[in-house]
C-alpha cells in the first residue's frame, strides 16, 4: 500500500507539478553560466556551486537538502527544478529518474540546463539543443558539471578535471572547479557573482540545521576571490561556534584550540582574538590573555567597555583584580 502511494504520489509530481511550474513564466536572457553539483563519498555531504555574469546567481540556480540531493537549475532558467528535483529525489527516485521526470513535462526543455546528484552519488544533467553556446555538460563519479554562454568548449572538461584531482572538503573541490572554469576563459560575459551551498548527508537534519556552508557573493568585480575568502571565514566561524559549545560543555581546552585555530585562519579579525583572551582569562590563564587583550584592545577600543560586561553574563570571575589586570594591558 505504501509503495502504491509512493508511485502515485510521485507520478502526480511528474506529471501535473512540472509543467505548472514550467509554464508561469519563460525568462527573456540567460541567468547563469557554469554549475557544478557533487556529492563527497567519505562524508556523504552534498554540495552545488555556480559562477555568472548575472546579479545573485545563487538565489535561484543552485539548490540541496541534507541526506536527499543537491540541483542546479540553469541556461533559460527554470527555478523549479531546484525544489521539485528534490522532492521526486525524496520519495526515492534517482537523479537521473527525477531529471527524466521533470523533462518529460516542461514544454521549454530545449533551453534548461540541469544538474542533479542524490544521496547515493548517482549523478544526471541535462543541455537543450537551443542553450546558448558555447555549452557542455559531464558526469563522473558523484559529480556532474554543466556550463552555457563559455567563451570555450572546454570549460566542463577543466572544471571536472580540477575537482577529481583537487584536494580537501567538498566545498573546497568544487571552489577549484569553479576557479578552473574561470581560468579556461569562463563566461563570454564577465563576471559578476557565485554562490556555493554545502549540506550535511544526514537525512535526519532539517534544513535550517543541516547546511555546512551557505555563501554567496552578489554582485562583485572579482566574484571568485571574494568566495575563497568568505570560505575562510566561514571556516573560522564554524570554529568558532565549535569553541562556544566546548565551553559550554565545560570543555575549555579544547575551546582554546579551536578558538586560536579560528584565530589563525584571520588574523585580522579582532572578536575572534577577543574571545580567545576571554576564554583563557576565565581558565585562570591570564598570563597567557593579556597580550591577546592588549591586540584586542588596540585594534577595536570598545572591547575595553565589553570586557567589563562579562561576569555579570558569568563569561568572566568577579574579580575586581582580574578585571583591573586585564583593563591596564597597554
């Protein structure tokens, strides 16, 4: 019974969602240009990245949901794609049966562009006849990789090259992809925006919950540089948040790692050296604080007023002593 209600629901999807969608409205211009969609095999994350001469590029065109897939709808866009891909991709098709399916009831699918990857690896894309060359698509194992409007043909071969050949996460793979493609010539176009969205493999994590990185550029003379380095900060961030919970947990060793491993991703930034010389001021190790402090304290002077806020949030002893130690750091 519940396999018969599976096949129904999801042939309804096919047939009546898709084409509803498909027809509100065709797009007089192209929105983006190159995609890639993957899924790490260690981890089980999922992850799409796009790059565009075209304002916020990743509001529409790439999208995931952990432990079900990820999609990146393009060319002629059709949006979607994106949440219907996932949903025919949640009641157990593949990527490659969803692609099919949704083809199967657009009217337009002689200009979309389209890329899918489910939890299992199992990749699928798509190019219409009328995309704009010049345009490609490839498939390997657990990534697929699509581009239109390429000043070369040979875009998709060095962004699949790149990302099977590249080191570290996902996230980091498919950035080298798209910097690839860029380095191949890229869009006809320019430049102007990218977007890269990685989720947790997990099924069981909500979406709100599940995204690992969540980064866009809008609008931006050097989209590709500006990604690389949001992607550091974003690192940074995450240990950062991964150094309150240690501290939460009474665990204040390891929030000193990952605090000062966030420290050395951006030295610049002066919160993260702030938080750092709190943490170790409330271990007892104000030796070691004060010069962090001190850098603190030079670089943004209203830490000073901050500091003093702390134990009454119980971030810091009441200790007049301490408090006077720290404030006198020059």
């Amino acid at each position: 019974m519940a396999g018969n209600f599976i096949g129904l629901l999801t042939l309804f999807l096919a047939l009546f969602l898709a084409p509803a969608f498909a027809d509100i409205a065709r797009p007089l211009r192209p929105v983006n240009t190159y995609s890639i969609v993957a899924r790490d095999p260690d981890t089980g994350e999922l992850g799409a990245a796009v790059q565009s001469h075209w304002f916020s590029v990743g509001s529409s065109v790439i999208w995931a949901e952990p432990g079900i897939g990820a999609v990146a709808t393009q060319s002629f866009i059709e949006p979607s794609y994106g949440p219907n891909g996932l949903q025919l991709m949640r009641t157990g098709m593949t990527a490659r049966q969803a692609l099919t399916a949704l083809l199967a009831g657009d009217a337009h699918q002689d200009v979309r562009q389209v890329g899918m990857v489910d939890a299992t690896g199992s990749v699928a894309n798509h190019t219409g006849d009328n995309a704009i060359i010049e345009y490609c698509n490839l498939t390997g194992e657990g990534v697929a990789v699509q581009a239109n409007l390429m000043w070369k043909p040979t875009v998709c071969s060095a962004m699949l090259d790149a990302y099977e050949n590249a080191d570290g996460d996902l996230a980091a793979r498919m950035l080298i992809a798209l910097e690839a493609a860029e380095g191949e010539g890229g869009d006809i176009r320019g430049k102007q925006s990218v977007a890269l969205l990685v989720v947790s493999g997990d099924i069981s994590q909500p979406a709100w919950g599940g995204r690992v990185f969540d980064l866009r550029v809008e609008d931006h003379a050097e989209p590709l540089p500006e990604m690389r380095r949001l992607l550091t900060m974003a690192r940074a961030y995450r240990l950062m948040n991964e150094g309150d919970e240690h501290m939460t947990n009474g665990e204040v060793d390891k929030a000193v790692v990952a605090y000062s491993s966030a420290e050395a991703l951006v030295p610049d930034n002066h919160e993260m050296v702030f938080w750092h010389a709190a943490t170790l001021a409330a271990d007892g190790r104000v030796d070691e604080s004060l010069p962090l402090f001190k850098k603190a304290f030079d670089r943004w002077p209203l830490w000073r007023e901050l500091v003093q806020r702390l134990p009454a949030a119980r971030l810091l002893p009441d200790d007049p002593t301490l408090m006077q130690r720290i404030l006198a750091v020059e």
